[in-house]
C-alpha cells in the first residue's frame, strides 16, 4: 500500500513531509529556518494513524503517536539562541533531516502594499542591497493568496539573508530584523505575510467578525454564499480569506511578535477601524495561544496635496484610530510616521527609517533595551487665557521644531468648530501654548489633522509627535461602515 502523503510540519516552519519509506517534501522545506528562543519547540503534522514520531535537535528529543486520523504533536523544550543545529524527525521510514536550523527571535510582518514593498525599489537599494550578506538572519515569504477556508500550508522556503535574496523581500521587515540583530547578536528570522491594497477585515478570521457583532453590515457585503456559478467567491478584499489563506498556516508557530504596516485601504472607514483593528489583534492572539505577544504597527505616513486650511481628513481619523488601539490593548506600539512620507506617492520610499522605528519599539518594550522609541505623545490640554496650554509625555531631551524654524501643525476652535491655524510655542519641557488671535475663546485643538500636514514637533530623539485632537467632534467616517 502507498504511504499516505501526509505531512510532518513545524507548526508553520512548514516542513512538511511523510515519516514514511518514501518521504514527501514541498516546496517549504528549507534548511534555513528559524526557532524561536526560549519557547517550546513544537512539531505538528500528520502520518500513518498509530505512526511513533521523534524528533531531536540540539540534545533535545521527544515523541508521540500519531492518533486515528494521523495528527500527531511533539514538544521539546526550549532552545536558547544559536545555531546552526540540525534537527531529525523520523518515524517508520528513513529519517528527515534537516541542517543550518536557527535559534533567535522570529517575527512576523504582515499588512498591505507598504509592507509588501521591496528592499529593491526602496530609497537606498543601490547601497543598501550589496551590503546584505546576513547569514543569521532568514526569510520566508508567504505567497499573497486568498482562500475560503483555513489552509495548514503553503508554498514557500526560508532563505538566508543574501544581496540575491533581499531584493524582493519586505523591506519594512528587513530593515527591522537588521537593527533587532544588530542589537542582540541572535538568529532573526523574518516572516512577510503581505498583500498590497487589502483591507483589515481580510486579515480578521470571519468567525471572529461575527462573533463581535458590530460588523453585520460589514459580513452583509460579502456573504459567505456561492457566486452566480455556484463555486466560493475568493477575493483578497472578502473578510477572513487573507487571514485563511496567510495567517491560519502561521498561527501556532511560536514567534516574538508581529509588525504591521495596513491601513490604507479602511481609510474611508476609520470610525469602523476604531473596532476593526483590536479585533484582528485579538483574534490572532487567540489563535496563536501565546498570550499578548508584541504587536508593533505603523501609523500612516503623509500623503496627497497639503490642505491650505484646517479642515476634515479621513486619514487623520484612521490615525487617530491606530493611536486608540495602542492605548486600549497591551504589548502594542505605535511607529510615527507623519514626517517620512510622499505626498505624490501612498508608498514612500524610506522604508529604512520605518523600520528602525519599529525596531525602537520593539528593543524598548520587548527586549530591555534603554532607547528612547517614541516621540511626543499628548496628554492633556487646558484653557490658559485667549490660549491653550498643551502637555506632553515621552519628551526625553525636551520638546523643538524639527530643523529651524517656528513649531507648525496646530489649529484652534471655538465652539463655532470652525478651526483656524494657531501659532506654537515651547513653555517647558514638557508643554507648547497654542494661540490664535481670530479664536480668542478655544476650546480645542488639533494637531497634524489633515491627509499630509505639515507638522514639526519632535522630541530630543528626534523622533515626531503623533497627530492628534482635544475634541470629540463626528468626524468625516461617522458611521460609515
């Protein structure tokens, strides 16, 4: 009889293949993967019902049986940093080994177009791409696909970090994974889980969705039924296919965290995004049973014709919408990128300087690092005469304009809610007062409100504040879901 073509995978490492005689491997297996550190090693995959499996790798073993329906699950304990190792699992038949396994931080990068864009068409490549000979550092891509329902697999193979490889990798995750090795001096292993111009509920398991109950009309607009001949619809915009498709294979395999550059393509629905993005969160921490691990995400860079006066914008609301999420969830941070981007172009080409701060965050919040990775962030603001008087945390090295020049950004409002430019000054350390002649009675402020602002505060690291607003006024997306 035939062995059935099962599959022995590390959770999403992927390897998979047959413990049997004639071993099958995909087009996933690759010697150049990587482990994360200080977790439980865990091997997942399919062989013949009642089938013993092992594993070993750098003194490690452990096995199990294969139950009625072929499943089996091997843990090992967990690896420290290192490497190469070689690891073997084998059942019946001949053993699978594999060679060059790493063990060091592994994290996922995922979102739309800005995170799919490539090292070889961002600002720099000409220098940057020859420089990239990081053999300790890996990349597996996850090719961009929808589907209608979970997938185990996909094709794929983890790559050492070469000037070949790099050129069509994230560059977003690669320049990130080289300032977190850089740092540590471990193994780092890069996941791209991208798809330009998709929405955040492709990215959300349906289940999840519906089970929230506040996107009825959002689940209303692509319902779940056949199309016109009778087959499933499969689109990268649908709820849940891209989570399917991209996500569900990766969900288990134990990782550092996340990065996430999306946002796009929910602009025009930022009011929904307000839910939308901590459910997607959420939900993926659920799925990967692992706690709160980290998920550091961009917030969206400038973009379109500067506005030559205070007035609605979409894509404030959405940002305002990502700087909600990263209060109301824990192991969350937020990159700043107001300052860095194009207004003649949704993809700005420094994706160096995205992914060191990203890299700021995570070496803050999640490795010990003493590093100053945020910019200003307000948080409160009082009426002080015809003015308003402004506070700020996160001001290491006090509170300036970015190059010369007057502060730039800040707009006032009586209670007409008709905004007017204000000008900026720095009283302290930590605070600005907003003045605005034609408002003599404020009751709000905004700052950086528009599509591309043009926006300068920073603190000593240099680093930009967030856009924000004092009021709670309906905003543009109000219920447009």
């Amino acid at each position: 009889m035939k062995p059935r073509r099962a599959g022995l995978f590390l959770a999403v490492l992927l390897l998979a293949a047959t413990a049997r005689a004639d071993p099958w491997v995909p087009s996933t297996y690759g010697d150049s993967m990587v482990l994360q550190r200080d977790r439980p090693v865990r091997v997942t995959g399919g062989a013949e019902p009642g089938e013993r499996v092992s594993v070993r790798i750098a003194g490690k073993s452990g096995s199990a049986v294969a139950g009625p329906d072929g499943s089996f699950s091997v843990e090992l304990p967990a690896l420290r940093a290192g490497g190469p190792h070689e690891m073997v699992v084998k059942g019946h038949g001949p053993a699978l080994v594999f060679h060059g396994v790493l063990v060091g931080e592994v994290w996922v990068c995922s979102g739309q177009s800005n995170m799919a864009w490539t090292v070889a068409a961002s600002k720099g490549a000409a220098e940057e791409v020859p420089k990239a000979d990081h053999p300790m550092i890996r990349f597996l891509t996850v090719p961009p696909k929808a589907a209608v329902e979970p997938a185990r697999n996909f094709p794929g193979r983890w790559l050492a970090c070469t000037p070949e490889s790099v050129r069509g990798f994230s560059a977003v995750g690669y320049f990130f994974g080289r300032e977190i090795h850089r740092a540590l001096k471990v193994p780092v292993g890069l996941v791209n889980a991208s798809f330009g111009g998709t929405p955040a509920e492709a990215w959300t398991p349906r289940a999840e969705l519906a089970a929230d109950g506040s996107f009825e009309a959002l689940l209303g607009r692509f319902p779940e039924s056949p199309g016109a001949d009778g087959k499933p619809v499969v689109r990268a915009d649908r709820p849940g296919q891209l989570y399917d498709a991209m996500i569900a294979p990766l969900a288990g395999f134990p990782i550092r965290g996340v990065i996430w550059y999306q946002g796009e393509s929910n602009a025009g629905r930022a009011s929904q995004y307000r839910r939308l993005f901590p459910c997607l969160i959420r939900s993926w921490r659920k799925a990967w049973g692992q706690g709160d691990f980290p998920f550091h995400f961009v917030q969206l860079a400038n973009f379109r014709a500067r506005a030559a006066e205070p007035g609605p914008s979409e894509w404030a609301e959405l940002r305002e919408a990502q700087r909600a999420t990263l209060e109301a969830l824990p192991a969350t941070g937020m990159a700043v990128t107001i300052d860095i981007g194009d207004a003649g172009d949704i993809h700005p080409k420094n994706k160096q300087e995205v992914g060191r701060r990203l890299a700021l965050l995570a070496l803050a919040k999640d490795y010990g690092k003493d590093v100053i990775a945020s910019g200003p962030v307000f948080v409160t603001a009082e009426r002080r005469g015809d003015g308003m008087a402004l506070r700020f945390a996160e001001v290491a090295g006090g509170l300036r304009p970015s190059g010369d020049g007057k502060l730039t950004g800040f707009a006032v409002a009586g209670l007409d809610r008709q905004f007017r430019w204000a000008e900026a000054v720095v009283t302290g350390k930590d605070s600005v007062l907003v003045r605005c002649p034609a408002v003599p009675e404020p009751v709000a402020v905004r700052y950086a409100w528009a599509d591309n602002p043009e926006a300068n505060l920073v603190n000593g690291a240099v680093l930009p504040a967030s856009p924000f607003r004092t009021d709670d006024w309906p905003g543009v997306t109000e219920g447009k879901e």
